[in-house]
C-alpha cells in the first residue's frame, strides 16, 4: 500500500510545484520507488510543464474523476525516469470540476499500485486545497522566509491539524544564506519557532532551478545544482535515512548543530 | 461602532411585527427587551434563533435584559442567562428600574488549551484561557476573563472581553499583534525595540494598557 503526501502552503508562488516535481523524480531515480505525481491544481496546470511532459497530455485527473477514461489513460509515463508517473490537471476546468470525495477515491485506487503518491496543491485555502488534502495520509509545507508566506504556512497547519494531519513537515525554499546573515531575512529558527514543525530540508535559492523549471528537467537529477542537492537529500529523509541538514556556507556552526539536535542527530565534534 | 453592525445584523429579516423580544445594539452593550405578555418559550426560541444565527459575533458582550413589566419569573431569566452564556456573553447588573439584576458572570471557569494557536483560528471564551504553547501572528484569543499563554503571545489578545477592568493577559513572552483590555485597545510601540526576555503582564491602570515584568505581580 502506497503513501500519499500532499504538497501544500496557503501561498501562491513559493515552490509547491517545483518541490513536486523534484521529491517525485528524486524518490523514483534515487529511491527506485514507483512514484505517480498528480497535478490537483485545476485550471493552474504546470507541474507538466516543470516535467517537460506538456505535449504528451490526452486525459487528466478531472476525466478519471468523472469516469471520462480509465486511470491508465490518464497516467502519463516519463521516460526519463523508470517508475514515474504523472497525472496531468485539467487547464479547461476549475476546482470544482471534481469533489473531495472523488479524489479520494482516486488516491485509494493509486495506492494499490504506486509506492508514492505526491499532490501539487494549489495556493489558497478553499475547495482546491479541501480536494488536494482529501485523500492524503501526510503532508508537506512548503514556505519562503517570508512573513506572509510563513503566516500562510501556519494557517495551513492549523487547517491540517483540524483535519487530523497528524505532523506536517517543513520546506523552507529561496532561503539565501548572506541575506540571512546581513539580517535582512528570517533565519531558520524563527521560523520553525512560530511553525513548530519538523524541517524536511532547506532548498536555497539557485538560479538553476529557473533554468531546469524551463527545460522540464527537474534539478534534483543536476548533480551539480545545489537545490538539487537540498532535494536529494529530502528524499533520503522521506525514505527513513538521516542526513544532516546540507551546511550551507554562509551559516555559523552552532546554527547546524541546533538543527541536527532538531532531527535527533548527534552533533558532530569535528 | 460595533453596535451599529449588532443593530443591523439583529434587524435585518426581522419582521416588527408581535415579536416576543426585540434586541437592541447600544453604547454599553446588548439589550433584551422582553415584550409584555409575551410566552416565555417564544422568548426562549427566538433569542436563540437570533444568537444562533449570528454565530459567536456576540461573543464577549455585555447584555442587559429588560422585561416590561417584570413579567418574567426567575427561573425564566436563570434559563436566558444560561442561553447567553452558552453563546459566550455575559449577564450585567443593569440600571434601569424595571431590570432584574443579575450577578456578574463567574471568572473561576477556566479553558486550558494544549497546542499553538495559529494564524486564522480564534478561541472565544466565557472565562480565563490558558494556553500551554504559543498564539501565534493571526490568531485570536477573547476571553471574558484573564488570559495566560505560557508560550509566546504573537497574535491578538482580549482580556475582561464583556468589560472587566481588572483582567490581565500574562505570557512567558508578550510579543502581540495587539491586546485589549475590556474596550481599551493598544499596539506595541512602532520603534521595535528588543523585547524583553523575561514573562510579562498587560493590565489597566487609568485605562491605559501597562506592561510590567511577571515580577511586578507579587
Ligand atoms: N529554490 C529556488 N530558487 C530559485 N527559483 C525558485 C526556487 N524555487 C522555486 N523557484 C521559482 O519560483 C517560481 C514559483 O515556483 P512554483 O514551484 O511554481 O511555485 P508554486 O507551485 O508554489 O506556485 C517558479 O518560477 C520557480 O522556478
Ligand atoms: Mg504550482
């Protein structure tokens, strides 16, 4: 029985998608786990795009929903990648084009054969988010040092809370380390101080992802990106491994050892 | 200006005509004005008609009920103050001669909440909350009696919510959006010096808000 995990933040625009994109192909690549990513941003559509899988789209999630085509019509294989698979949105419709309910149902039924199942959710908070929770077992929240964006982040939890999400991971995404150091943006601590979640991974800002997100290659599979790093190193975490969060040059030492005592790990005297 | 809205929301759909009870916005809080030979199960129904349909907007109000001509026994008046209170307002002794007097609403009840607040979700309550965790930025606590946050206070929080002057908000680090105190409002400075790293108390004194060390308390 598969997992389903839902990628989600309250806030437009801050790496929903492109986290997505890069779990999924990192948990299939590096995981060798058969992995199906679905598009839950109706009308929005892009995570095709990030995965440079546009023109291969006939059905979507909607037509399955509707019992318009069978799931195996929908699913789209990417051929880079064995065991990954996308389920394409529709760009035509809108949220309310399918109910919680039916997805579900439609979650349930990729369970039996996917090993990891991501939802892209839309931003905001209202039916797009209800349908993109509605079959997941965890979650992950995705944020910018940001003040509004964390805001939004904690409205999420809460919201995820009162529906029974039980521990919620953290991805803090754009972060740049000489910012932080200058003072001029919130630093990890402050964040997880008002969030009060687990941090899966830190993802710092790298113009590579811009490029990869043009090109439909997720970074994850750029040995050379740093991003791409930030996220292999999520998908360990999400398969049970423990690494260390990524040192990121610019930070004090003392600063990644309280996050390796935030994990559990032990911190290293070196 | 909150009583304008109370008036329009109470209004609106209302036809005037035989209404058992007519509630009314004003400056000092809600008043129930109970016609003359009216059934006291109509008044019932339809008070809790009125609140139940305006959700918990009511919540922390002062209310004052007015029976023309007395007419309604005591054990009538315990049940509406029961009503009331389920929808988190409070009975006030009223002025008005023909106004029964009721005792002030009890401030030994008590909520203790295990978890953060967070942004978006508002915790009302007729009595003193106790939050074990953190009220963070967007959220909001209304109490009718203290609040205690043994965590950091960052969202909203209204103490003496029905117009007690002597309650407090206390917490293990007050850094608020806001806080109110009975109907006084206040902001923290806009010169963002550090705060202080110790437990702090926001009470009135001379109706302002004055913010002194825990320590201060004893
Ligand atoms: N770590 C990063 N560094 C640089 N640009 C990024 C990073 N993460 C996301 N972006 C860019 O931000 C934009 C929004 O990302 P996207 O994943 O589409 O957000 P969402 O799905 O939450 O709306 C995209 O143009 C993307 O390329
Ligand atoms: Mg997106």
């Amino acid at each position: 029985m598969g997992e389903v995990i839902v990628i989600t933040s309250g806030k437009g625009g801050v790496g929903k998608t492109t986290t997505t994109a890069n779990l999924g192909t990192g948990l299939a690549l590096y995981g060798k786990k058969k992995v199906v990513m679905v598009d839950a941003d109706i009308g929005l559509r892009n995570l095709d795009v990030v995965m440079g899988l546009e023109n291969r789209i006939v059905y979507d999630l909607v037509d399955v929903a509707n019992g318009m085509c069978r799931m195996k019509q929908a699913l789209i294989k990417d051929k880079r990648f064995d065991n990954l698979y996308l389920m394409p949105a529709a760009q035509t419709k809108d949220k309310t084009a399918v109910t919680p309910e039916q997805m579900k149902k439609l979650c349930d039924d990729l369970k039996k054969d996917y090993d990891y199942i991501l939802i892209d959710s839309p931003a905001g908070i209202e039916r797009g988010f209800k349908n993109a929770i509605a079959g997941a077992d965890k979650a992950i929240i995705v944020t910018t040092p940001e003040v509004s964006a964390v805001r939004d982040a904690d409205r999420i939890v809460g919201l995820l809370e009162a529906s029974g999400f039980e521990e919620p991971k953290l991805v803090i995404n754009r972060l740049r380390p000489d910012m932080v150091k200058r003072g001029d943006m919130m630093d990890i601590d402050d964040m997880i101080d008002i969030l009060a979640i687990e941090l899966l991974g830190v993802v710092p800002e790298d113009e590579k992802i811009v490029v990869s997100t043009n090109r439909g290659e997720p970074a994850v599979a750029d040995e050379t990106s740093r991003a791409g790093k930030a996220y292999r190193n999520m998908v360990s975490r999400i398969l049970g491994e423990d690494v260390p969060l990524m040192p990121m040059e610019n930070f004090e030492p003392s600063f990644i050892d309280k996050l390796r005592m935030f994990f559990g790990l032990k911190v290293r005297t070196r | 200006m909150k009583n304008k809205i109370l008036v329009a929301v109470l209004f609106g759909g209302i036809g005037m005509t035989n209404e058992p009870v007519i509630i009314k916005g004003t400056k000092e809080g809600i008043t129930i004005v109970v016609e003359e030979n009216s059934n006291f199960e109509d008044v019932k129904k339809v008070i809790y008609e009125k609140l139940q349909n305006s959700g918990n907007f009511f919540a922390g109000a002062k209310v004052f009920v007015k029976a023309k001509n007395g007419n309604l026994k005591e054990d009538e008046f315990n049940k509406l103050q029961e009503i009331l209170t389920n929808f988190g307002m409070s009975l006030q002794e009223a002025q008005s001669p023909k106004t029964l007097i009721f005792p002030k609403p009890n401030r030994s009840r008590v909520l203790i909440l295990k978890k953060t607040i967070r942004s978006g979700q508002k915790i009302s309550y007729r009595g003193t909350v106790v939050i074990l965790g953190d009220a963070n930025p967007g959220s909001e606590i209304v109490a009718t009696g203290d609040i205690l946050v043994l965590g950091t206070l960052r969202g909203m929080a209204h103490a003496g919510a029905a117009g007690d002057t002597t309650a407090i908000v206390a917490a293990y680090r007050l850094r608020p959006t806001q806080l109110r105190i009975a109907d006084v409002i206040s902001r923290p400075p806009e010169d963002k010096e550090e705060s202080p790293p110790f437990p702090e108390v926001a009470r009135l004194k001379d109706n302002i808000i004055v913010i002194e060390p825990y320590n201060a308390l004893k």
